[in-house]
C-alpha cells in the first residue's frame, strides 16, 4: 500500500471586520468554531460550537461542514464538502465581514483580487457585495505588472454598478490627461473633451459627478455623446490632486442614495488602489533601471580595468572613480614594439548621457591609436564626430600622448588640466601647452607637443574631478596637494588612496580619473 502523500501547509488567510491574520495550515484536521479547543475559535453567535473542519486529502486540502447549524460557503455557494484551490474564499452564513482565503500567497496579491472581482459575473452577487470584495482585496494589490489587469476590473466593475455601457479611464501624470484604459460595448461613445469637462466640472450640467475622491473622480456622461476625443490639456478646473478620471457612458443607472454611496466608497478604494499600483510600478521601473546602471557601470570599469600594456621602457598604471553609479571619465592605452600611445579624456556632464558617449569615444580613440594615426589628426576626428552627431551639445577634454622608446614624448592637450611631469631629482613642473577641447569649434586646429624624458621620468594625468574633490569641510584636494605627492614619488594607488582619504564623508561632485606613465 502506497504511502499517504506528504502533508503540504499552506497559508490560511482570516478576513474579520477591522482586523486581519494569517495561519499556517500545518496540521490536519484543522478545524474551527466556537469551541476554545479549536485551533481557529470564532466567537460569533452565528458560528457554531463546531463548524467546519480543513482537512488534507490525496494530496490536496478540502473543507467540509461539521454538521453546522448555518453551514458554509465557498466562493458564493453553499457546500458541504469542497476540494480547494488556491484563493478559494470561504464564508460564514450571516458572518458579513468574515471571511477565510485559503493559500492567498500562490496567486500573488493583485491575482487574487482580480480572481474575486471577477467572480462577480454571477447575477446573484449584490451591489454591495461587489464593493465589499473590492475593499477586502484592494489591498493585497502589490505587483505592479498586473497594473493594466486593475484599471480593467475597476472599471468592469464601475460600469456593474451604474449600469453603464462603456467607460474610459484617464490620467494625468505629467500635468495632461491620456487615455489610459476602456472598456464596454462601445469604448468610443463618449466625447470627452477639456472644455467638455472644465463646464462638467464647475456646473455639473449634463452629466452626474458620483463622487470626487483624493486621485480619483467618478463621472457618468450623457447617452447623447456619440464620439469620444482625447483631451488635449490638463483640466484647470478639477483639483491638481486629482490624477484619474472615470468616465461612464449611460444609460447609466439613477443617482439614487445607495448607489451614490457605493460609488463613493469605490472611488475612496480605487483611488489607493490606483496609486498603490502606480507607484509599484515606479518601483519595479526603478529597480529595472538600477539593475542596468548596475550593468553599465560594470562594462564601463571592465573597459578601463583590462590590464594595461606592457613595454620594456614605461609602466602605465590608471585609476577612475565615477561621482554617479557610471561616469564620463575614461582612458586608455595601447602598445605596439617601438611605442605606447594613451588616452584620458573627460566628458561634459554627468551620469548615463556622458557615459555612452565615453564609450563610444573610447571606442574611437582606441582604434585610431592601434592604426597609428597622428594624435593630431585623432582630436580633429573626435572634434567633428562631436559636433556633426551632438550640434556643440557635448563636449570634452582630452589628453593624447605618445611615447618611444628612446623618451620622445608626443602630447596633444585639447582643454585638459594640465599635466605633471616628474623628474627623478623631484622636480614637478606642468605642461601648460594647450588647445581647444574637443566639440566646441569646427575650426578648431590642433597642435603637438614634443618633449624628450629621461629615465625615472614620469608623467601624471588627472581629471578635473581629482583636484576640485572636496572633503566635508568643503576644501578641496587641489593642485598643491597632487603635485607634494607626485613630488615624493607616490605610486598612482598611493595618490588614489590620498584623494579617497580625504574625501571620505563627502559624496564626490565629478568624476576622479588618474592615469600615471614611468619613463624607465
């Protein structure tokens, strides 16, 4: 004989007026009444002493009636005996408000609302009834992926309960309102226009305002319309705070006392429940984006981390800290037998704008360097890619040099903070010569400059970030400060580890780009 499946505990969600708690089913049979030996006790006169018992069964969980005095419902229905499926709602004869979910977390928040909502097909279900699931499980609304699947079901249900037969949602979430959602038989009954809802608004004529909620206002236009129109501009005449506008076209049902009080207590609900979603949804959106800048960054420091070339005469050694998750800083270098040519650059601006355009600068830069093409003719290049794609948009700074073996040293400066040289006695000059940055002037001419080092020389290029990062009383590292440690001869790390030091506790304003080349 086969042994009996594994007991599988599920959630058990209780639904009692002011108060909610969630069981574990972990244990059969678990049974409920208003016997205190219970392990769920439902003091209410209406439950009785035993009622209803949860039992698991082949696998699966069932509940089934003890012999109670008013018996049980499921989802609506009476039973005796039922096998349950996840969301299954089970009720209480008389118990309004009292309610047991069962396995709520399988469905998901937002799938076990609209799994209820849309259980309401049935003619039976009353008006209040409807309201009432919409209050129970509004909620558990927290994925915003279904945020479409909500505005569908709150305005099914708006035109349920007016007797509509089409209804259209509208947002305003940048200031102009935009189609959001329809539905009906004929979503395109309706004219809705600003002026159309400006006069609706302020004089009520022609249409019946059900209820007017913090992000939500309820309408029910004329059967008269014939055609429906978007709205070209935000409506001055409704509250800034209101973000959401249903329209319902007729015939719509009476305005009667009851009616209107459902309507009011569904736009009080729909109007969280719209900016639960909605923000949700900016969440998740947020999450995505920062997954990407995540991604991003990571390429963009795998770029400037790939080892840098080795030649017997100079040692080339980089470092970059963006002030953002990715930055507009980059450089690079490639060698070939009788040379090693770099490049640091520094785009305008901040984040993911000057990022891509780092990268397809570095990409551009790097294979004009392995072609060996002048640095001359490399910044005029970069110059007229900038401006014949951005239009002076952007631009950049840009150091390139190019060293041999025997120490002759070509540089094109094009806006860059000028770089150090370093002698071996300790010595610490500036290379002050200097062009225009590039993508700014078409015109723009660009010229080398040509210098021969010595062994132990080294030079020190920095971004404007480095020397203008400030610590948290508002100093900053400055140019005096780079060049004592070039002048004692720090390595690139121990100048790195500097600049972090003493900005710790300030959050960096630019971009930090170091790049350090030893003539031996």
């Amino acid at each position: 004989m086969p042994p009996a499946p594994a007991l599988i505990p599920v959630q058990l969600l209780l639904v009692m007026p002011g108060q909610e708690r969630l069981m574990v089913l972990d244990r059969s049979p678990f049974t409920m009444g208003r016997r205190n030996t219970h392990p769920l006790v439902l003091n209410l006169p209406e439950i009785s002493r035993d009622h209803a018992q949860l039992l698991h069964r082949d696998g699966a969980w069932e509940v089934s009636d003890m012999g109670s005095m008013n018996g049980i419902l499921v989802n609506g229905a009476l039973a005796n005996r039922h096998r349950l499926s996840p969301g299954d709602r089970i009720e209480f004869p008389d118990c309004g408000g009292v309610r047991l979910i069962f396995d709520p977390g399988a469905l998901g928040g937002g799938s076990l609302f609209l799994s209820h909502i849309h259980q309401l097909e049935d003619a039976a279900s009353s008006e209040f009834e409807r309201v009432r699931l919409l209050l129970d499980f509004s909620h558990e609304i927290r994925g915003a992926d279904i945020y479409e699947e909500v505005l569908h079901s709150l305005i099914e249900m708006a035109m349920r309960l007016t007797g509509s037969t089409s209804a259209l949602l509208w947002t305003r979430p940048d200031g102009s309102w935009q189609p959001a959602c329809a539905g009906g038989k004929d979503p395109g009954a309706a004219v809705v226009t600003t002026a159309h809802l400006e006069e609706c608004a302020r004089t009520r004529a022609g249409f019946v305002r059900w209820s007017l909620e913090p992000g939500l206002a309820l309408y029910a236009l004329p059967v008269r319309e014939t055609r429906l129109q978007a709205l070209s501009s935000s409506v001055t005449a409704l509250p800034a705070k209101v973000t959401n506008i249903l329209t319902l076209v007729g015939p719509a049902a009476p305005a009667t006392p009851p009616t209107a009080e459902l309507l009011y207590r569904l736009a009080g609900e729909a109007a969280q429940l719209l900016d639960r979603a909605q923000q949700v949804r900016r969440q998740q959106e947020a999450r995505v984006y920062e997954r990407e800048m995540a991604l991003a960054a990571e390429i963009q420091q795998a770029l400037m981390a790939s080892p840098m070339p080795r030649v017997p005469f100079a040692t080339v050694a980089g470092f970059s800290r963006a002030c953002q998750q990715i930055g507009g800083d980059f450089y690079d270098a490639v060698a070939g037998h009788d040379e090693i040519a770099w490049v640091l650059a520094d785009i305008s601006g901040k984040g993911a704008a000057a990022a891509l355009l780092a990268g397809s600068l570095q990409g551009l830069v790097h294979s004009q360097l392995l072609d060996r093409r002048p640095l001359t003719a490399i910044a005029s290049t970069v110059n007229q890619y900038l401006l014949q794609r951005l239009r002076g948009e952007k631009y950049a700074t840009m150091v390139l040099a190019r060293l041999a073996p025997n120490g002759q040293l070509e540089l094109v400066n094009c806006g860059h903070p000028p770089p150090l040289l370093a002698g071996s006695d300790g010595a610490v000059s500036e290379l002050t010569s200097c062009n225009l940055p590039v993508g700014l002037i078409a015109e723009a001419e660009y010229q080398a400059q040509h210098l021969r080092l010595t062994a132990g020389d080294r030079l020190l290029l920095s971004s404007d970030g480095v020397t203008e990062a400030a610590n948290a009383a508002g100093d900053m590292f400055g140019d005096q400060r780079l060049q004592a440690l070039a002048r004692t001869g720090a390595s690139l790390d121990d100048i790195a580890r500097a600049l972090l030091a003493f900005t710790t506790g300030n959050h960096l304003a630019d971009d930090c780009t170091l790049l350090s080349i030893a003539y031996r």
